[in-house]
C-alpha cells in the first residue's frame, strides 16, 4: 500500500473527503474533482489501485480556511507594493 493511499485511507476515517489528482499535478483524476470527494474506503481504494494519484481534500468539507499566496515576494518592508 502506497503512503498516499494510506494517508487518504486515514483522512477518510477520520471524515475527511478526498479525491485523487493526477500523480505530479493539481489536475483531478475523477471526473468531477471535488465534487466527487467522499470517505468511501471502497470508492478510494478503486481509485488508488488505477494509480499512485496524489491526495487531495476540499478544504471547505474538512471545514478549513486557505489562503494561497502565489503574487512572488513580499516587500521586507512589510509594505504592500504602491505604497
């Protein structure tokens, strides 16, 4: 058993919702993405026995805030550009 599928198999257990993506990617491997995510141990195992997917979780259903920062380098400053 790959540590992904492991991981996912725990993240199920403990009611996390997970969908796999494409191994090396961000790109869903299910054919709705997130809507597809579920705690489904039999549904989980089916799709990491395709492939050795990456994990991913809706972090909305896990009841998480993200913030994702991909805008390159803050000023050291602590001022925002403009200013």
């Amino acid at each position: 058993m790959s540590i992904l599928l492991a991981t996912a198999l725990s993240y199920a257990a403990q009611g996390l919702p997970v969908f796999p993506c494409v191994a090396n990617s961000k790109t869903p491997a299910c054919h709705n993405g997130f809507h597809d995510a579920t705690t489904n141990i039999e549904q989980i195992k089916a799709w990491w026995g395709e492939a050795d997917y990456n994990l991913a979780i809706c972090p909305e259903h896990a009841g998480w805030a993200v913030v994702d920062e991909d805008g390159g380098e803050l000023p050291r400053d602590g001022q925002t550009s403009g200013e």
